[in-house]
C-alpha cells in the first residue's frame, strides 16, 4: 500500500507541475497527497467534464477535485493536462 499510495501521490504532484503553468488555472499549493484543488472558469469545466469525470469542490469558486490513483500513469496525466490545455486555449 506504500508503494501504490507513493505512486498516486507522484501522480497527483505531476498534474500540479503540468496544470500550474497553464494559463487560466489557479492549481493552488503542491499536493500533500492525491488530490488537487484548482479553480478554473466555470465554462471551462463543463467543457472537460464532458470527456473527464471529476467533482466540484466548492462551486461558489469554480473549484473542483482531481483526484489520481494508484493505476494513473503519466500518460493519463499527462493527456488529462493536455485536454485542459486545449479547453483552455480556445
């Protein structure tokens, strides 16, 4: 269970690192453990939502979770961040 949770949380500080730079993306403090907690625009998330599940967090903000797991690999993150990217950009 140490190496899966290692690995989820490495996971997690991949999509923090990738998502940080992306403009329109508030992705908050370096994650601790398996989840972030980022803010984007509200038009923004029902677009990625329409292909990525994931749940609002606090919906006042236009904050969500993202959450990974012990299966994430880089390359989910890494299209996950790419998707965001996209969505973004336009």
């Amino acid at each position: 269970w140490i190496r899966l949770g290692t690995h989820a949380n490495a996971m997690a500080t991949r999509l923090h690192e990738l998502v940080n730079v992306i403009p329109g993306v508030e992705a908050g403090d370096a994650p601790q453990v398996n989840s972030l907690f980022p803010t984007l625009p509200a038009d923004a998330i029902a677009e990625l939502r329409e292909w990525c599940f994931f749940w609002d967090w606090d919906a006042s903000i236009n904050q969500v979770r993202w959450m990974t797991a012990w299966d994430t690999t880089e390359q989910d993150v890494d299209a996950f961040a790419d998707g965001i990217r996209r969505i973004l950009a336009h």
